[in-house]
C-alpha cells in the first residue's frame, strides 16, 4: 500500500465533519459571566483578608510556625479548639 | 481564516473591548471551530474547544499585536486547545489488537471485509501520538498545506513533513500486513 492508498483509506475510515451549525455567543457570554462571577468573588475574599487586623495575620503565622516545628501538639491545638 | 478585520476593531479588542470581541469571535467562531473540529473529529467536544479558544483570546487581548492577523493567531491558539484536549483524550480503542492476523484485503470488495479494514485503520489512526495525529489529520485527511499546518503549530515545514512521515510509518507499523 502506497502513501496514495492509505490516504484514500484514511479518508474512508476517518468520517467527514460538520460545518458549525448554530452560534456560539450565548454560550461564551455565560463563560465570560461565570468567570465574572468567579473573579469577583475572588476580589471580595482577598479585599476581606486585607481587612483583617496586623495581630491576626500575626497570630495565624506564629500557629503555623507552631505546627511546622511541634507536629505532636496538633491533637492539643485540636481539643483546645 | 483570511478575512482581515478592520484595523480600528483588532485596536479595541486589544485595548480590551467587549463589543471588538463579539464582533471577532462572530466573524471567526465558524472558521475556528472548523479548525477545531477537524482535528478532534466530534462536533460537540470541537464546540467545547472553541469556547475554551476564544476564552484565551478573551484573556490574552492585551498581548495581541493588531498588526498581526488575527485569524493565524486564533489558528494557533485553537490547535494548542484541540492538542491539549487529545493529549487528555482516551481514544475508544479498546478493542484494538496491534497485530491481529488479517488477510490481505486491499482490494477485497467484501463490504465485512471493508468495514473491518476501515475499522481498524480508524483505530490504528486513533492510536497514534497526539502530536502526529494532529498533523496527519490535516496534511494526510484535510490536505491542508504544510505551510499552514506549520504556522498553527508553530513549526517548520521541515518538521510538519517529518511528523507527517512518521505518522505514515506508524500506521503502517500498527495495519501490519495490510499496509
């Protein structure tokens, strides 16, 4: 089989396709809706977290760091909690 | 993808206008999922694809170059799209024996025969690697010019020919004695 005849065979194997039947838009509108939505929520959380007070930021590092360098003392940071 | 949107629209739709993006992706939604479905060969998955594209055109306006055309860069954004999706894509090859013994049936003008033939060339194409599926999508089944297939992929026409004949070889390799 040459390269001639396996294109013929691939035409016939592999089916034709369609042109685009019907318009895309309202569908990228409610893409560009849904990451509008997305992204505003995200704004709104991270405008919240700058909100917050130096100390709480402070608080929460030296927690981490207290996690990092204890691990066994999770279960007592549990039940304190 | 040749018909040239006026300058002042490509200008609006990199400064980030929403009325420039409905106007190009109203002008270029055929042509691009033309494109599309092409190469991944399934209407509803090529619409997908075609959203996902001209979400990243959305995002990326402000790195589009209005001197630039707007259909070759729709193009390339479209083929990373449809290649990514195929990368992910499992081809429904389950039933694909690599070399199954078969007889030589080229010319046979048993329609089972033929069907089975067309069936395995089918399968044997789907299991070719992504990269060299797509190319032989368009240079071997759409006959689209290697210069085209290069600039989508942003390839020579060197390498568009090496994939091309490697694709051959490897479905040649996988039809076994048929080819």
């Amino acid at each position: 089989m040459n390269e001639q005849e396996l294109n013929e065979l691939l035409k016939r194997s592999i089916p034709p396709v369609s042109e685009l039947r019907r318009d895309l838009w309202p569908q990228m509108l409610r893409r560009l809706d849904a990451q509008a939505a997305e992204g505003s929520w995200f704004v709104a959380l991270l405008s919240s977290r700058s909100a917050a007070p130096w100390f709480d930021w402070a608080l929460l590092a030296a927690l981490v760091v207290g996690v990092c360098l204890f691990p066994r003392a999770i279960p007592v940071w549990l039940y304190h909690f | 993808m040749d018909r040239t949107p006026p300058t002042e629209l490509l200008h609006q739709f990199a400064a980030g206008e929403l009325a420039a993006f409905e106007s190009l992706f109203r002008q270029f939604q055929g042509e691009v999922y033309g494109w599309i479905v092409r190469i991944v060969r399934d209407p509803a998955t090529a619409e997908d694809l075609t959203i996902e594209t001209f979400w990243r055109i959305h995002r990326a306006h402000a790195r589009f170059d209005p001197a630039r055309s707007f259909g070759a860069w729709a193009r390339t954004i479209a083929t990373n799209v449809a290649l990514d999706h195929l990368k992910v894509a499992r081809p429904d090859t389950d039933e694909l024996d690599d070399h199954l013994e078969s007889p030589s049936v080229a010319a046979d003008p048993n329609p089972a025969i033929q069907r089975e033939l067309r069936d395995r060339t089918r399968r044997a194409f789907l299991q070719l690697p992504p990269r060299l599926r797509v190319v032989a999508t368009l240079a071997l089944i759409e006959e689209r010019p290697h210069s085209e297939i290069a600039q989508a992929l942003n390839l020579s026409a060197t390498a568009v020919k090496s994939r091309t004949f490697r694709a051959i070889r490897l479905l040649r390799s996988k039809l076994g004695n048929l080819a």
